[in-house]
C-alpha cells in the first residue's frame, strides 16, 4: 500500500514469509509463493480463487511501510462463506515486524483449530536472523531471485553478500547465495568455472549454520545432484529438507528428479503430482515437473503440461520445449519442429537448440542437425555445461563415437544433464546394449535398465 513501488519486496517477503511458516505444519496444504501471488492485486472472487487452488481458506492483507513506520492487515477468510475467521490491524515498529509475523501465524492455527508442539511449534516462530536492516537486505534479494533473469540472480547476489555482512552468522542468506550461483552457471550467464564452485561452498556453509533448516537441506541436495552428480546423497537431503517443511513444490520437485534417475517411477509421479498441487500456477513448477514424467515416457502428460505452460504464459519458451519434446519422442517429427523452432525462438540456449537439433537428425535432416551443433558450440560455457547436449544431437544422426567422447568429457565436467542419460539415449534411439553406456551409468552410481 506504499506509495514508493520500491517497497514491493518488502510486502511479498513478508507474505512470502508467511507463507512458509504455515508451511511448516504438517497438517496444513500451503499453497506456494508463485501460484498465491498470481492473485495479487486482483479483486476476484475468492471461491472463484478457492476452486482455482482447491484451498478452503485465504489469507489476504495489506503491508503500509513509511521509514520506521508499519501498519500490516490480516484476514483470514472461509472460501465456503466469506466468513472472517481472524481480522487484525497493527501499528507498529518495523523492529516488531518479527512479532508482527509469528502473531498473525499463531492466530491463523488458532482459527482453524491446529494445536503445534514442539518442534512444529518451534519451526514456525523460527527466525533466521534478529537484525531488521539484514532481513530487509535478504527480502530484497530474495525478491530479485524470483525474478529468475540473469541481472536478477546478480542484484540478489549483492543484497544477499550485504545481509551476511550484518550478520555473517544468517544461514538462509547463504542458501540463497548458493541458488543464485547455480543458476547463472547452468544457464550459462556468468562462468560456470566461477559460479559452480561458489554455489557449492555457499550451501555447505548455509548448512553448517543451521542444519535444522529445509532450505539448507535443500542447497546441499541441489548441488550435490546438479553440481556433482550424486543423485542418491542429494536424495538423502532432500528427504531431510521435505521432513522439515512438508509443503514445499521446490523440494518436491527435487525428490522426483531423483526418483526418476533411479528408476524409482512410481515415487517420481507421486512427487510430481504433490509439487503441482501445491504451486499450480508456477511456470518453473509445472516446467520442471516435466521431467519425472519424461522420465517415466509418459509423453501425453508432457503435451498436456506444455500447452497448458503456453496458455499461462505464451512468451515462456518451456512450454513450447514440452510440446515439442512430447512430439519428438513419439515420432512426430514434423509436429515438433515448429514448436521446437519457437522454443528457440523465445530462448537460443542449449537445452532448446539441442532438442530442436535432436529432431533434425532423427528424421534424417543431418545437414540442420550439424547446423545446430555448430551454433551450440558458439554459446560462452558450451564446453563445461553442454557436452551432454551436444552428443546427444550426434547420437541422433548415428555418430555414436563422437557422442560418447562428449559424454565421457560432461562426467569429467559434471555436466548436470547427465542426470538425465538414460532418458537421452532412450529417445535418440540408441541400442543400450552398448558397453560404452554401462560404464558411464557406473561412472554416475545410476541403474543401467
């Protein structure tokens, strides 16, 4: 309700925080932070909201910060008949921003009847750190990373260095470091050389800082599976991380990445299924779910996935990539390159290019698959985080020998895709029978069958 639009990351961080201490209750479904902010600011009817995210409840306010200066509002509200369970107005300091959070938590449990003890009680009034100008700091960053764009991951990076050096002891700050690292070296926009190693040693420090926290269970388990490929000690913290906040999309998808890889199908969907219900609004989301049930071959669940990606978002290229994936792996070349064409269109990077070059070369057009290698090649980074893609596109017009000798060199690089190699050389076609392909699923600790 200010009137600086600057202090929008301060009432989402506050929502966002709420959110996630209700999360913790065990008892509850919490709707996640993308798929409840997709309702902000819209006046919709809140059965029409309550149908659309198949909650019983909502929580709605209003945040009014000017200089020390808070006024915060909370209702929480019955979908079945708009009767106000709670109603609270606070005039406070921000230094009461704290109490003002775990207040209206408690008061939200009370009205729907939850009693917490112990170690519930004590995960939902946690907080990370008792410096307000550090918690700001962090707010902002973490408003930045949901941004998802490369200058967003840099501005985070800033605000998040800025909170630690107030408090060099706030664990979840560094988890975030540690996200925002990850993410500009796997899509490429700073070095992976650089950014790899740092995401890493931020989500082991996070840990060490606090190891009752899901999202430092959830730093160490992302790296341990996307930055040196072990899929069945990132299982173990992931499992640690979802133990601590069962309402958590992100975790959930993290779990059916590694079901998936270990050939765990059932446990995959399962994870996938709970991540959309809890988040079904996300972009992110609803695209990385994809991948247990590309995992499993179930293409009509990605078609479905895709076009539904294109109807919330039409300038999202992973919506066009599922289409175009769910085509490509059911043979239906000619359906897939346009779709494929879009992806790369929106977004040349080499996931997009690889799947477009993929589909040249199985349906034989070798000269446009070369074409696409070459323009993969070109992308700053292709040699740490693409080797696994760029054999893949060989594989697809046969040369096998050259695709392998870029998959030896993506387990030398942990290239993160080759998490996913069975899926890979399952859709090129290739005769797992190949003794080159046992040793590298023995190379990687994963199931060859």
């Amino acid at each position: 309700m200010s009137s600086d639009p600057e202090q929008e990351y301060f009432s989402d961080g506050i929502s966002e925080d709420i959110i996630n201490d209700l999360a913790q209750v065990s008892e509850l479904k919490v709707i996640g932070r993308t798929s409840s902010f997709a309702f902000k600011g819209k006046n919709l009817d809140l059965k029409v909201i309550g149908d659309q995210l198949k909650v019983t409840h909502i929580l709605e306010g209003s945040v009014r910060k000017s200089g020390n200066k808070l006024r915060v509002t909370a209702q929480l509200i019955s979908v079945a008949d708009g009767f106000h369970l709670y109603s609270e107005k606070f005039d406070r300091e921000l230094d009461d921003i704290f109490a003002i959070q775990d207040e209206i938590s408690l008061a939200i449990l009370k009205a729907i009847k939850i009693k917490l003890f112990g170690a519930e009680k004590e995960a939902v009034l946690k907080k990370y750190t008792d410096n307000v100008e550090a918690y700001q700091l962090y707010l902002n960053g973490r408003f930045h990373v949901n941004k998802f764009t490369p200058d967003g991951f840099f501005k985070a990076i800033e605000y998040f260095q800025a909170a630690i050096a107030l408090d060099p002891d706030y664990a979840i700050a560094y988890s975030g470091l540690s996200f925002s690292y990850m993410n500009l070296g796997h899509q490429n926009w700073s070095s992976p050389y650089k950014s790899l190693p740092l995401a890493i040693q931020f989500a082991i420090k996070s840990l060490e800082l606090d190891d009752e926290m899901a999202e430092s269970h959830l730093a160490v388990g992302r790296v341990k599976v996307h930055c040196e490929l072990k899929v069945r000690e990132a299982e173990i913290e992931f499992k640690k991380a979802i133990a601590i906040n069962p309402n958590s999309a992100e975790i959930y998808v993290q779990l059916g990445f590694c079901a998936a890889m270990l050939g765990n199908n059932k446990e995959a969907i399962e994870h996938a299924i709970k991540a959309e219900s809890l988040d079904p609004f996300s972009l992110l989301n609803l695209y990385y779910i994809g991948i247990p049930y590309w995992g499993v071959g179930d293409f009509e669940k990605i078609l479905a996935l895709g076009k539904r990606l294109i109807d919330l978002e039409p300038y999202f290229p992973g919506g066009y990539l599922w289409v175009g994936i769910s085509y490509l792996f059911s043979k239906r070349y000619e359906e897939a390159i346009p779709t494929l064409e879009m992806a790369v269109k929106l977004y040349p990077d080499l996931q997009n290019l690889s799947s477009l070059g993929s589909c040249y070369g199985l349906m034989g057009n070798k000269k446009k698959a070369m074409e696409i290698i070459e323009q993969m090649n070109k992308i700053d980074g292709s040699a740490i985080t693409g080797n696994l893609l760029i054999g893949w596109v060989y594989g697809s017009i046969g040369e096998w020998d050259t695709a392998f000798r870029y998959f030896d060199q993506a387990i030398e690089n942990h290239d993160f895709h080759m998490n996913f190699l069975k899926f890979y050389l399952r859709d090129a076609q290739m005769d797992m029978k190949d003794p080159r392909a046992k040793q590298l699923f023995e190379k990687l600790d994963l199931p060859y069958e």
